[in-house]
C-alpha cells in the first residue's frame, strides 16, 4: 500500500471539541471515560487479585501428589513457583508482541483515522480472552491455555489502550485534558472495586450455590469479568467519532511502517525532545509503578501474612482510594502541571514503600496504614503521565506516539521483576524485594527531574 491521500472514515468528525455545546461535551467525556471502567476488572480481577494469584497460582494446577504435600515442602513450594514463572513467561510473549505492534499499529491508526476502529478490535479480542477463560478447568492440562488467554488479553488491553489514550485529545482541551484524564483513571479503579466487590459478597455467598468444583467458581468470575466489558463500553463507540486522518502522512505497508518509525523517532528527537525525554523517564517509573499492583498483594500474603479474604478486602479499600485521589489529582494537574503531579506522587510513592518494609515488625497494622497510603499516589501518578504526553505530542501523532509510550514501557519491563527476584535471592526474604521497586522509582524519579515542562515555563 502506497496511498499518501487517505480518505475520510465514515463517523470521522474535525468540528474542534471546544466548540461542541457543552451537553455535547460532557457526553462524550463520559462516554470515553466509561472504557476505563469497562475494561478495569480485567486488571484489577484476572491479572491481579484474583484469576491469575487465587487460581492459576494454585495448586489446583499441580500434580494431584504434589498437591498433597504440606504447604512448606519444598517439591511443593518449587512447583507453585514453577507455575508462577510459567505464567511469567507466556506475558513475557505478550510484552514482545506489544512493544513489537503498539507505535506501528498506533501510526497506522493516526494516519487512516482508525483509531476507533483499532480501540473496537482489541476491545472485542479482551472480551473473547475473558471468556475463553471460562474454559479453564482446574485440572493442570488446562494451566497453558488460561496463562495464554491471560497473555492475550494483556496484549489486547495494550493495544486498544494505545488508541484509548491518543483519543484523549478528542475529548479534552488544553485547559482540561488533565482533570479528563484523571476522570478516566478514576473510573477504572472504581470499576475495579465494583467488580472486586461482587466477588468477595459471591465468595461469601459460597457463589449463591452454585457448584464451584473444578475452579467453576473462578471461571465464572472471568466471564462475568467479559460481560462488564461488554456492558460498559459500548458508549464510547456510540458517542465519540472517529479521528480524522492525518492527511500529510504517507499510508505506507506494515513492513515499511517500522522504517518510518525510525524517520518518526528520529524527528521526535530532533523537533520535540520534551516528548522523547519523556517517553524515557516514564518507561523507568511506570514499570516501578506496574511493580507495585505486580508484587504489592505478594508482600502482603508472604510478608504480613495476610489471608486471601484480607487481600481482596484490601484490594477494594486500595481501589476506592485511588479512584477518589485520581479524580481530584486531575484538577491540580490542570492548575499545576501534570510534571508537578508526577514528581510529587513519585516521592510519596517511595516514602511509603520504605515504611512498608521498616515497619515490618509492626504487624499488619503497619500494612493497612502504610500501604493504603501508598495507593494515594498511584493513580495520580498514572493519569498524570497521560495528561502530560498530550499535552506535549505533536497533533496527528497521538497513536503512535502513545504507542511509543507503550513500547518504552515494555523496553524496560524487566527492571523491576529483576531487582526483586535478586534482592529475595540475596536475602532469603521477600519483604526486602519492595526495595527493588522503590529503587526502580527512584531512578525514574531521577530522570524525570531533567524533564521540562514547556507550560510551566
């Protein structure tokens, strides 16, 4: 393909958003708010607290003797960790794939104005892995197929994200694009403890008699995980257009998207180096901050001993707090600058996870405190970053360059799942592993000092 005269999409609209009437607006800020919370409960249910560390990390994917063996054997200790690395391995794939496709895919969008389009397939492939694990027996031949699905879906997440994120400027001004964004995260953790919420009272509820043998129980959860998408996502494609195409862009083939690429990370560098800077120091802290949803419930069931009834408890209480202080982060992004937000946030986040391993001997009341402080900052800290790349993306690159923040981001994946796994092997305790992610903060927090924001000049 060689057309460099894309046509217009059907549904496309380039009425500026600032001139729309404000019930107009608002609609379509809702309606683009509302992926968040469609799409959440597959982050905070199937990746994190529930699916993947209540099932799949279970012993009902070993071998039935193993199983049986008591909870400190080592045979049995090193085959959960087995399935926790295989599970490793098969998201490894899916971070390849997407640092592979998201900015080729996201330029392809940018330039046919299918952005939409791109946000409605992976929106459709998450849905179909949710479901998919709904055949996830608990049974250990089933083990490669739902940390499949669960890769997939992680890929599909990333992917419909990056058009997600690049159609934050279709719904914001420069004035507001802070305060939206922080609206969109905001929803997704609320979304979050929605759907955790219902988890716990079905738990309690011994899943209203339903029979829950062969991991039923979890299966169910996934699907129903698939129908809130479902449920919830549809207003976005029914109330925000699609992108105009970027037409002083050349559409060229798959294959010659990644030389492009090239071209367009070489003038990135040479015509908006806030925005390259920038990709770099967020790549570092965002995986410090992936670290904290990776390995927080972890050092909360190994190291302050909590039950799985405790973690999901805690996974609301963090998802409530987070959801409200992101909303309200937004404003003072808008009033301070989303850079003011971040460095601020990335501080906190630090402070607090030294607490955390400090005051270990404190019990789990120290946990509670300091960890639900934590998650003050989390989302600030994500919506933030956000606001601030679009703010500083030149116009008609916002899919690629937001895929570009997505590849960076899985460039340095490795940093924090590293310093963890090596500070444990040194010290034999898993409690010190925080510090990995503290470290891996700090770094970003470093970078992010030399980054400019040309608004707050």
């Amino acid at each position: 393909m060689s057309d460099t005269t894309p046509t217009t999409p059907s549904g496309a609209e380039s009425v500026p958003f600032d001139s729309l009437p404000a019930a107009e607006r608002r609609r379509r800020v809702r309606s683009w708010a509302l992926w968040d919370w469609a799409t959440q409960p597959y982050n905070t249910v199937i990746l994190t607290f529930v699916f993947t560390a209540l099932y799949l990390n279970s012993d009902a994917f070993l071998d039935p003797a193993v199983a049986a063996l008591g909870e400190n054997d080592p045979v049995r200790e090193r085959a959960l960790a087995d399935l926790s690395s295989g599970l490793g391995a098969w998201i490894t794939v899916g971070g390849v794939l997407v640092a592979l496709l998201a900015p080729v895919l996201g330029r392809r969008a940018d330039v046919a104005g299918r952005r939409k389009a791109w946000l409605a397939a992976g929106t459709v492939v998450l849905v179909v892995a949710m479901f998919g694990l709904g055949f996830v027996r608990a049974d250990p031949a089933y083990f490669a197929l739902g940390a499949a699905l669960v890769s997939l879906g992680s890929v599909a997440s990333e992917i419909a994200g990056v058009n997600y994120n690049a159609m934050l400027t279709q719904v914001s001004t420069p004035r507001t694009v802070g305060r939206v964004s922080g609206l969109g995260w905001g929803l997704g953790y609320v979304g979050g403890i929605v759907a955790l919420l219902a988890v716990v009272v079905a738990t309690e509820l011994d899943f209203f008699g339903m029979d829950t043998s062969d991991g039923m129980g979890y299966r169910v959860i996934a699907v129903g995980c698939g129908l809130w998408a479902l449920a919830f996502a549809w207003p976005l494609f029914r109330h925000v257009p699609e992108a105009p195409p970027a037409a002083d862009r050349p559409r060229v083939g798959f294959f010659a998207g990644y030389a492009q690429l090239w071209r367009d990370v070489v003038a990135l560098w040479r015509d908006a180096r806030t925005t390259f800077w920038f990709l770099l120091a967020s790549a570092v802290y965002r995986d410090g901050l992936a670290g904290v949803f990776t390995f927080g419930a972890i050092v909360a069931a190994v190291s302050y001993r909590f039950t799985d009834q405790e973690v999901l408890i805690f996974g609301v209480l963090a998802n409530l707090l987070a959801g409200v202080t992101t909303i309200l982060a937004g404003r003072l992004d808008d009033r301070l600058g989303p850079r003011s937000v971040i460095l601020w946030s990335l501080v906190a986040l630090i402070t607090c996870i030294v607490v955390v391993v400090a005051l270990l001997p404190a019990g789990k009341t120290a946990f509670w405190v300091a960890g639900l402080t934590l998650t003050l900052f989390v989302g600030p800290a994500q919506a933030a970053s956000r606001s601030f790349l679009a703010r500083v993306t030149p116009a008609g690159h916002e899919s690629e360059i937001f895929g570009l923040y997505a590849t960076t981001g899985r460039a340095v994946s490795f940093l924090t799942p590293a310093l963890w796994t090596a500070i444990i092997a040194l010290t034999g305790a898993t409690i010190w592993g925080a510090l990995g992610i503290a470290a891996v903060l700090l770094a970003g927090l470093v970078l992010m000092l030399a980054v400019t924001d040309p608004l707050e000049r």
